[in-house]
C-alpha cells in the first residue's frame, strides 16, 4: 500500500497508544524544528501521524526521517490490524 492509500485507509480511525505514543513524541522532539506550522491534537488519527511522519521527511533531520520511519511502520501495522 503506497503512503496516499495509507493516509486514506487511516482516515477516521483514532490511533492505537503505539502510534499516538510516537506521534506525542514527535512533537516533543521536533516541533520546534520541523512541525512549527502544525499544532498537536489530543486525541490523533492514524492519519494525522502518517501527516507528522511526511512533514518530518520533509523538514527535518537525517535523525527526524529516521523517526518518520517509525511512525509510518506503526501506521502499517495499525492498519493492518484493523483490517
């Protein structure tokens, strides 16, 4: 499944503790550097990480894209799971 159809399948879906897990600590790592134009939400969707792990590839780090990495693994296999 390409990223577009993840970021489609995740749509509406509230993200399992794993992946709202990454996604906080997303923010607390790299929200200054990479996520300045987003604002974090309480309660994430599957695809507002999958949304956080695209903008991390794009503005930040090597470091940033490896945890973007993370994030999308997560995404996978929460999707998978619910399938």
């Amino acid at each position: 499944m390409d990223f577009e159809a993840l970021k489609q399948a995740g749509a509406g879906r509230s993200a399992p503790e794993a992946v709202a897990a990454l996604y906080r600590e997303a923010y607390a790592r790299y929200g200054v550097s990479a996520l300045w134009s987003r604002r974090a939400r309480t309660e994430p969707t599957i695809t507002m990480a999958l949304v956080v792990a695209d903008a991390l590839r794009r503005e930040g780090d090597l470091a940033a894209r490896r945890f973007a990495a993370r994030i999308e693994e997560a995404c996978r296999a929460a999707v998978a799971a619910a399938e």
